[in-house]
C-alpha cells in the first residue's frame, strides 16, 4: 500500500516537473514575426482562420505558395521570394491552418482536410484559376485539390515533391500510437518540446531540410524554434509525424493537367530525391530541375535560380 501511494506521488510529482518546464519554455519565445511585407489577411474557413500575405499588382495573373508541413514549417519557406515573384504576379502566401501565424487549434489535421483547404481557398480568396507552387507534402494535396476542382487551378510546380514513394514514416499502428502519445497535454507536449528543441531541431533541420549546416544560419534557426513553441503548435506537426498527411495520388497524377514541372535541391535526402524520381516518371512531361546547392530549403538556399527556373516554367 505505502509503495502504490509513493508511486502516485511520485508520478505526480514528475507530471507536475514536466508541465513546469512546458510552461517555461512556451513562456520564454516571442510571438511569431511576419516573414514578408505584403498585405496581411485572415481567411475564415470553416475549420478556423487560416493567415495569408498577398503582394503583387491586381491585374497580375495569381500565383498561390503551399509552404511544405514538418516540424518547423511556415510561410517563410518563401520569404527569399515573395517579393521577387510579387514582380510578376499577383502572389498569395499562406500559412497552412496549424502552423505559422494561422489558427492552431487542437484538431485532427489530415491529407483530405488539407485539400478540401485548398481548394476552397482557391475559390475564395483568388477566385480564378491560379497558379500553384506547393512544397513537400503539399504537393500531393495540392494535387489532389487540382484534380478535384481543375477550374479553380492553373499550371502547377512541385518542389520537392512527396506522395507516390512508401512514406518515411512509422507504420499505421505505430503511428497511430505515437499520435496518441504526441496529443497527450503534459507528456505529449514534453516529448515535442525534446524534438524541438535547441539541441535537436538543429540536427533535424541540417539532416533533412538544408544541404549543408552553414546554410542554416542563426536568424534561420531562431525562426523556426520560435515557430515550434507557439501555443498549440504540436498539433498538426504531430499529425505529419504520424504520417496522417501522407496521401497517395498516383491516380490523380496521371490524369492531371497542366503540370508544369518540380524543382528539387540537388542535395535532398535519397529517399526525398526517389520521391522526385518517381514523379518525373509518372510525368514525363513535367521538367525536373535540379538546383546545386540546396535541399528541401531550395526557395530559401537559392532564392534567385528558384525564381529564374519558376518563370521560365510559367512563363
């Protein structure tokens, strides 16, 4: 009897260390900057209110960037770009809803409920066919969204695309329960907390985002750990680690019109660089260019060849 209560108390105890230093770390990072100087927005869906910047002359045609989900996403994959692009087109730039400066509520984020986003972003907000640049593991969901509704999209371009490969993510039952684990509010948090944290968001951003660890300099590193500690901001990385986002579109992807080609880092991970190679050959059509020097960052790496290879695909 007296062991099972000191066993209470003590798990008590080191629940109570573990939602000290939660408080303490959410506690200690600053709001989320804006990355871009365009016009900031809130768009009202139906799921909650999804943060965009738009720049850009009005007459201009549109161009819509999906930043990639993963630990630290956010808009600022483009921030290098924004303005550049904003010099020939209409551009919209939003944060997915769970990450950035959009709500981040604790919801179920899925691959479909990320499409259905799109897709009625594209009506609302643009409200004419618009060109699409999605990064990562929106690209399938960009894609799906296209397939769906081909009369709210135009030309489409992957950036390191995702989507046709096996996923490089636990199995379902694992999954499943790292899902659960990562949404409990003491533990959960805690856990998250290690995985970003200055020790190891480095090491995950350097292995499998940047090519090489000068690119990622303190200023980069100091954005994506404050994005990381946001309130809320477990939930929908949780969902991506658990491989709730991942979705198949090799049947959309064949059927699909208007692609108009991928821009990979030449330096990806090779199981990022097979996704590539698998898109190109469900597409041929669709050029893939490489870009030196860069990784899953290469808006951010080479901002300048990512633009110049963006206009002559849509150009």
């Amino acid at each position: 009897m007296k062991r099972s209560v000191k066993l209470v108390m003590g798990t008590g105890a080191a629940l109570g260390l573990l939602a000290a230093i939660n408080d303490h770390v959410r506690w200690n990072v600053g709001p989320t900057p804006r990355w871009v100087e365009g016009e900031p927005h809130f768009y009202q869906w139906r799921e909650g209110a999804v943060y965009y910047e738009v720049a850009g002359p009005l007459d201009a045609p549109p161009l819509l960037l999906f930043h990639a989900p993963g630990l630290a996403g956010g808009s600022y994959e483009f921030r290098r770009v924004f303005q550049p692009l904003a010099a020939h087109w209409r551009v919209y730039l939003p944060d997915l809803l769970g990450y950035g400066r959009s709500e981040r509520l604790a919801m179920r984020y899925t691959a479909d409920g990320y499409v259905d986003l799109w897709s009625d972003f594209a009506r609302d907000v643009v409200g004419r066919p618009v060109h699409v640049i999605a990064s990562g593991t929106s690209c399938p969901h960009a894609i799906a969204a296209a397939a769906r509704h081909p009369e709210r999209f135009d030309k489409l371009v992957w950036v390191n695309p995702t989507g046709l490969c096996p996923p490089d993510v636990p199995g379902r039952v694992a999954g499943a329960a790292l899902y659960a684990l990562l949404r409990t509010p003491i533990v959960g948090t805690a856990l998250f907390n290690l995985l970003v944290s200055r020790a190891l968001l480095p090491y995950y951003l350097c292995q499998r985002v940047y090519a090489t660890p000068c690119a990622l300099t303190e200023a980069a590193l100091a954005d994506a750990y404050t994005l990381c500690h946001q309130p809320g901001a477990k939930w929908a990385p949780a969902a991506w680690l658990s491989g709730y986002l991942n979705y198949d579109v090799s049947a959309a992807l064949i059927a699909l019109p208007n692609v108009a080609g991928m821009i990979c880092g030449r330096q990806l991970t090779p199981a990022a660089a097979a996704e590539a190679q698998a898109f190109a050959v469900f597409r041929p059509d669709a050029p893939l260019e490489t870009v030196d020097l860069a990784g899953a960052a290469v808006a951010e790496e080479q901002p300048e060849a990512f633009v110049r290879i963006l206009r002559r695909m849509l150009e």
